[in-house]
C-alpha cells in the first residue's frame, strides 16, 4: 500500500545549561529554514532508535528520551510529501555540532525560537505547554 513516510524528530534540551535552552538545527537541504532535528525512519528501527540516531547524526549528541510529546499527520505539514512524525522531547549535555542534514546547529529559548520550517512552530508551542503543564500533546486536525 502506498502509506505516508514516517519520521522522528526530537526537542533536545541542553540539561547543563541555564534554561534548558532547546537545540535546532538550519537545514542544509531544501526545504531550508530552522527545524528540530530529526529524519526518516530506516526499515528495521523503531522510532525511538530513529530519534536517537537522528540526533546524533545532526547535533553529534548523544540523548536520553524522557517522553514522546505527539504524533504529527498533517498531509500538508511537509512540502516534499506527506509525512507522520513522532515527535520526543530529550535531554543532553554539552557542546553540539552540526552533522549530516544540518548546516549549523544552535540553542534557542523555546520561547523565542527563529521562524521554523515545516510545522515546527505548531510543535515548539505544544512542548511549551508540555514544559509548562506536563501534558502530551492535544489532538490536532480531528
């Protein structure tokens, strides 16, 4: 069956820095902009080993999952296809560097991150409320 792409994408907070400043990367590859860092689940890896190494890959970080904020299906939420991804807020320490799909990588408060590509916005608001709150992501698009 033809499906959607599936894919992980992470909010990295920096535990050892004030704030806990959340990590994005600027895409390298169209389409360009701010992003959390993430990609596409590889056949034979469970979406928690994709966040992971995904990380990894664009921050040279290695993070801890502490808990899966939302699943996000908008057909419209990525312009090269439609895409689902499942969305983990981790932690990490010390110092990142860009790899793979990002050109650069920097620490952004979350309330004040640049403008972001994809729905990246969307999900940045649903992780404040979750910092905030405690609470997982509210239904979107029912």
């Amino acid at each position: 069956p033809v499906t959607p792409a599936l894919t992980a994408d992470i909010i990295i907070e920096l535990a050892d820095r004030p704030g806990r400043p959340v990590l994005l990367i600027e895409r390298r590859f169209p389409p360009l902009g701010w992003a959390l860092p993430g990609g596409f689940v590889d056949v034979g890896e469970t979406l928690e080993q994709a966040a992971v190494r995904e990380a990894r890959e664009e921050t040279g970080l290695e993070v801890k999952l502490k808990v899966l904020l939302g699943l996000y299906s908008d057909p419209r939420r990525d312009p090269r296809g439609h895409t689902v991804s499942a969305v983990y807020v981790a932690e990490a320490r010390g110092t990142p560097k860009a790899g793979d799909d990002a050109g650069s990588v920097e620490a952004f408060d979350p309330l004040k991150p640049p403008p972001l590509a994809f729905d990246h916005g969307l999900i940045l608001g649903d992780y404040r409320r979750y910092r905030e709150t405690g609470l997982v992501t509210p239904l979107h698009n029912i």
